[in-house]
C-alpha cells in the first residue's frame, strides 16, 4: 500500500512570528539577522518575509546588501526563545495527526520504546509526517492538508506549505515547490514526471559535492540519475549511490520515525574554585544523582545509559559512558557506574573545574515494564 507521506514547512518562519505578534508589520518587508547599522553593519539575513523577497533579499545574504536593495525595511533581530515556543506549538497540531505506530518493537535497537507517533521534525520550522492512514477519513489529502493549515492559522496566525508524495522525498520537494501557503499533490502516478525534470541536488542528501561528483557522469536531472546504471553508481558511490538511484526512479523507504524527543536528562556543576579532593566529587555526583532522580521520577522514564563529564583546569574535558543490558530507574546503580567511570580520573593530577552527570537512552516506566516481562 502506498504511504502519504505530508512535509510542513512554514511560511518565513522567523518574520512570520515576529509578524504574528505586531500585526502592523503585516505586508511590509521584514528581515530578520544581524543589525544592519545603516549599511555597514556586519553579519547576514536568517530570514524575511516574502515582500522582502521581492526586493531580492534572501537568507544568507550580507545584512549590509539587504539595507542596500531594501532600506526601507524592518530589521529585527532574532528573538530565539519566541520562535522555539511558536515551533512548539506548531508541532503538537502537527504531530496530533500523525498515524500511530502499529508496532514498535520493529526497531531492534529500541525494543522497550513507547508506541510513538509517525512524526519526525526537522529544524525548528519543518516535520514530516505520516498520514497514510489519516488521509483515509477523507475525500482526498488535500482536504486533510487543508485542515491542518487552517488549524495552524486559526491557532497561531501563521502560513505553512506542505508537500504531500508517497514518500519523505518527494513529500520534501513538493513543500518547497509552491511556497508560499501552497499544497503541491503529488501522488504515485505522477512521481516521476514530477522528479524527472529537476535538478538532483532538490534530493535531501545532495549537497554541493556529491553535485558535482555526479556532474562529472553528465548526469544533472534527477531523470538522468535514474536513467544511469545502478551498479555503476554503487561503484562509484557505494550504498549511498544506490540509494540515490532509487530516489531518483521514486524508491524511498525510509520510515517517518520521532528522534526521541527526550534523548537524556543531565545536569552538571562549574566548581567556584578548581578541585582536587575526589572526596568532594563523589559527593558532588551524588547530589547530581538525586537531582537527576527526581527529574527522572517526575517523568516516570528509565535510563539505560549512564554518562559522566569532567573537566579539568586548562578545559581538558572528558566523557565518559556506559549501556547497560536494561533500562533501570535506581539510583543506586547509576551512582555506582558514575563513580566507576570517574575511577580512571581519580589519581590525575590537574584540578577539577567542571562535573557533569547524565542518564540517557530514556524509556518510559510503563513500557518497559510490560516489555520486559512479555520477553
Ligand atoms: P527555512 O524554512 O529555510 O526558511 P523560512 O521558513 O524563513 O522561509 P520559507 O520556508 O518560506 O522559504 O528556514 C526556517 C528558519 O530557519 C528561518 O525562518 C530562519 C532560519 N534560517 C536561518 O537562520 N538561516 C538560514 O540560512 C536559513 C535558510 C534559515
Ligand atoms: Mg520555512
């Protein structure tokens, strides 16, 4: 069965939350970087809104060459914290329609994963996800990408384009393609004659380098990749030119997955003078411990692995970790494999500045409970 498979990519993204919350800047040039100080100041554009675009302004480009071609504009600088509270909740309408996994213990390496959702974000503006069984409620998955701009507008005042293909590649491409606030529809019938025409490096994974190593084969479209022999671009290239083969004739199985959205809890201390007593760093990872403990409780999750960081006078820094066979949530034992990581600096003769502590490979309780005795 075919996937649909939608990629979200906001409008602008940046100019658009400084947009959104000073509704006078609507219509008008808005770029956001560095500050251009009349023209001569220095560092580039991160982004501006479309009407900026029109005066030719774009993101990377020299702020002092954007003042140049659009004067009048609005030049702002980014205020991080605001767009990462924005993406935040432009990710949880995303992710609330994402299919949920069938099963997840498909994944070797992460047997006692909680079920998780079909959705995998990329950067702060972007996600896949996958609706393969969401798109069924409705007439057509344009309805469906309708839906969600409009509870993304309604929610938060902001435009998105999404790309729908049945698979992250041509779902990625078809974003892109008409920005902005666009849907491009492209379904498994019209797969290649979509992709043929393009240049290869639209595929995710062709930078600069691989362009122009393919280049030298003559091949510049995604059509002539395809049309070019598979084993002579795994000579050429290895696994990673098959795969590219396979992108190109519109093969692309690679799953919507979430990176685990909490990959560790950690914590660490500066010292205010350098140490030398490693009496007073077992006890400092001690504190460390309970403090991790706690978070660790709050959030019913289980570590696997146990990691410790040191650094030492002059900013030599170490880290240093352990798997261990299940995940566990006793603080016991993370205690014992953190003093025994930090055993081998013991005797060293620098003080220390810095002790870090850290559980990582976090699992929720509940599922690993049940998957620890179902095996
Ligand atoms: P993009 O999605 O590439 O750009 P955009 O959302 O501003 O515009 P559009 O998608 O409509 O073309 O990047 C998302 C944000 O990432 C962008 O708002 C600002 C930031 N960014 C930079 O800081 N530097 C850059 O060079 C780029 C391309 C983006
Ligand atoms: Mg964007």
């Amino acid at each position: 069965m075919d996937r649909a498979i939608f990629h979200v990519d906001m409008d602008a993204f940046y100019a658009a939350c400084e947009i959104s919350r000073n509704p006078e800047l609507k219509g008008k040039p808005v770029i956001i970087g560095a500050d251009p100080k009349e023209g001569v100041g220095r560092g580039v554009v991160m982004t501006c809104s479309y009407e900026a675009r029109k005066y030719g302004v774009r993101s990377g480009m020299p702020i002092s060459q954007a003042f140049k071609i659009c004067p009048n504009g609005t030049y702002l600088r980014p205020d991080m914290k605001f767009y990462m509270s924005i993406s935040s909740r432009v990710m949880d309408v995303l992710r609330s329609y994402a299919d949920v996994e069938d099963n997840s213990f498909e994944r070797e390496e992460e047997k006692v994963s909680e079920p998780e959702c079909k959705f995998e974000q990329w950067g702060l503006d972007e996600a896949f996800i996958d609706v393969t069984k969401g798109v069924l409620g409705y007439a057509n998955p344009i309805d469906l990408a309708r839906k969600i701009k409009e509870d993304i507008f309604n929610l938060l005042n902001l435009t998105c384009s999404i790309g729908i293909g049945p698979n992250k590649q041509v779902a990625k491409i078809a974003s892109a393609y008409q920005k902005p606030d666009g849907i491009t529809y492209i379904p498994p019938e019209k797969v290649r004659e979509f992709l043929d025409p393009l240049p290869v490096d639209k595929i995710m994974g062709i930078g600069p380098k691989t362009k122009s190593a393919l280049e030298e084969l003559g091949i510049k479209t995604i059509e002539e990749l395809a049309d070019y022999s598979t084993g002579d671009l795994n000579e050429r290239f290895g696994k990673m030119g098959v795969y590219l083969s396979n992108i190109a004739r519109g093969v692309d199985n690679s799953p919507v997955r979430s990176k685990h959205e909490r990959k560790s809890i950690g914590s660490e201390i500066t010292f205010e003078r350098d140490i030398q007593d490693f009496e007073i760093i077992y006890k400092t990872l001690n504190l460390l411990a309970d403090k991790l403990y706690k978070d660790l409780l709050s959030k019913k999750l289980q570590y696997r692995t146990i990691e410790i960081k040191i650094r030492f006078e002059g900013f030599a820094t170490y880290i240093r970790q352990q798997k261990l066979p299940v995940p566990l949530k006793d603080k016991r034992v993370a205690l014992e494999v953190g003093k025994k990581l930090l055993k081998e600096f013991e005797f060293d003769k620098r003080k220390v500045r810095l002790l870090g502590f850290r559980f990582k490979d976090l699992f929720k309780n509940s599922f690993v409970q049940k998957t620890l005795f179902d095996f």
